[in-house]
C-alpha cells in the first residue's frame, strides 16, 4: 500500500509558484508519539493503574514496597498499547488520508517508513509482554488477548467490515484494569470485572459520539461506524442504551464505600439525562460533542476518585 496518492495534498503554491510543503513542522519525537497515539496510552495507564492500586489496596500489600511490581506493570501495559498502536497505524496508512484527524499521521505523510513502523509495533508488544511476564504469567496472558483484540479482531477483522467494529474494541480498551489487577491477585475479584464492564460499557457511547462528529470523514474512508450505517438517530439511541447499562454497575463497587457508589450514580445519572437532551436538541453535532466531552471527563473523575476514597 503506497503513501503516495497523499503528497500531492501536501504541498502549497505560493503567488511566484514556488511550492512549499503544507504538513505541519514535526520532529522525529512528535511523530514518535503520534505513531504510539500517546493519548490512547495516557488515558488507559488511568485504568491500568487503577487496577492494579486497588488490587494492592483488597490484597493488605503497600505501594511502596512493591515498586517493582507497579514498574513491570505500567511500562509492560504502556509498551503493549503503545506498539498495538503503531500497527494500527501502519494497517490503517491507505484510509488515515481521508480523514483529518488522521492524514497527518507520519505513515500518511511519509515521514515513517511502513516497514520501520510494522517492526517497532511488534518490538513494543514483545517488550512490553516481557515485562508483563514478570509480575506474572496472568498478566502477561491478559496483555497478549488485549493486543490481539485490538490488532486482529478489530483493526484486521471488524473495522473495515461490520458495525459492531466499535463493541469489538471495547474488549482490548477494557482489558487495562484487569491488567494492573492481575499483577497482584491473578485470581481477579469481583470489583476487577467490574472495573472491565464499566470500561466496556463506556466505550460505545465514547466513540459513537466521535463517530458522529467524524461522520462524513468515516464516510469517506468506507469504514461502517453506527451514524455511516445506521443514522444519527440509531446512534443516539444506541448511545443511551448504553450509558443507561452503568446504572446498576455502580451497585456492586459497594466495597470502595457509599461516597464511591453515590458519586458513580451521579456521573451515570447525570451522563444519561444529557444523552436524553439529545432527543430535543435541534443540533445534533453539538450533542454528540457535549457527550463526548463528558465522557472524557466520566472516565478520569471515576477512576481517579476510585483511588482517592482507598486513601481516606
């Protein structure tokens, strides 16, 4: 698959008819991190580390004097994401120039090889499977089914192809906590299936309201997402279907105390009443990013304060 139908975008002309390059003044850093999406890595090392914190927490064991546990985990879950990433990319390298959240990618602009960047994905994921494997093979197992959700059923199988491609993902974004859990107790608690069903459900409703504001950018790159297919009003029930399904979660996080369970109810019930707004909201781009913001937000603030109560 060639880059090349994506440079002739990728110039300016000025009045004289000098051409000069029009992609943005990167380093090899920046493209670094844009190959490894850093944001998709930070945002899981939240639930990654969650995990794992309240694993010690239930376990009797202090963080302190297992550095090198909370180590082996944080930089195995950040190198196996980093590299799922990087692969994600390069399969992705012949549609991400249709889309303008993607087309500066340096698998679009040229800047990485495909070759360089399908052999630091994989480098990462062994690496970072390495380190797993020495909190414990449980780990290292959860982190292996992680990436292959998200390399092969996903961005291989289902992206391209189905509908569901966003519930398909939803596995390997849930997978983090039960990572960091894991390392500690491979026998996975309750409140650890948990913290997967929360990221699980939480998802769709992310990404369909993404999806819904990339609409015609999807579209465009042929990639079957619930407004492309089914329209922005299937997606909006979609949406709050789903978010209506982490009511009763909260109720069995009884164990991190009432504050946890009462502030839960309130980012659910608060989450859902604005996805109901979106029925009379005349503008529904504008929802789909008042939702997608709160998403953001309903993640950290619940993940944070999951730690915060263990030390009250």
């Amino acid at each position: 698959m060639s880059n090349s139908r994506a440079l002739p975008d990728a110039a300016i002309k000025d009045s004289d008819g000098t051409l000069h390059s029009a992609l943005p003044e990167t380093t090899a850093w920046k493209d670094f991190l844009a190959l490894i999406k850093i944001g998709i890595v930070n945002s899981n090392m939240i639930t990654t580390f969650t995990g794992l914190w309240l694993a010690l927490h239930f376990s009797g064991m202090h963080f302190l004097t297992n550095l090198d546990l909370v180590f082996y985990v944080l930089a195995g879950s950040g190198l196996i994401i980093a590299g799922s990433c990087s692969i994600n990319n390069y399969y992705d390298r012949d549609i991400d120039h249709l889309m303008e959240r993607t087309k500066s990618r340096p698998t679009v602009t040229g800047k990485a090889s495909p070759s360089k960047v399908l052999a630091l994905g994989l480098a990462l994921i062994a690496i970072g499977l390495v380190f797993l494997a020495l909190a414990n093979f449980m780990t290292a197992f959860i982190g292996f089914l992680g990436v292959f959700a998200y390399v092969v059923l996903y961005t291989m199988i289902t992206k391209r192809r189905y509908v569901s491609n966003t519930i398909v993902g939803s596995i390997s974004g849930a997978v983090p906590p039960l990572i960091g859990w894991a390392a500690v107790d491979p026998n996975l608690d309750i409140i650890a299936w948990m913290l997967f069903l929360i990221m699980f459900i939480w998802q769709p409703p992310h990404f369909y309201s993404l999806a819904m504001k990339r609409c015609e950018e999807y579209r465009a790159a042929n990639i079957p997402m619930l407004p492309v297919v089914k329209g922005f009003k299937a997606t909006k029930r979609s949406i709050v279907l789903w978010v209506a399904c982490l009511l009763p979660v909260a109720f069995f996080l009884t164990d991190l105390g009432a504050p946890l369970v009462i502030l839960a109810t309130i980012l659910n019930l608060g989450w859902l009443i604005l996805g109901l707004s979106g029925y009379k909201m005349k503008d529904d781009l504008k929802w789909a990013r008042l939702m997608f913001v709160y998403s953001l937000n309903y993640m950290t603030i619940l993940f944070v304060a999951m730690v915060i109560v263990t030390l009250i």
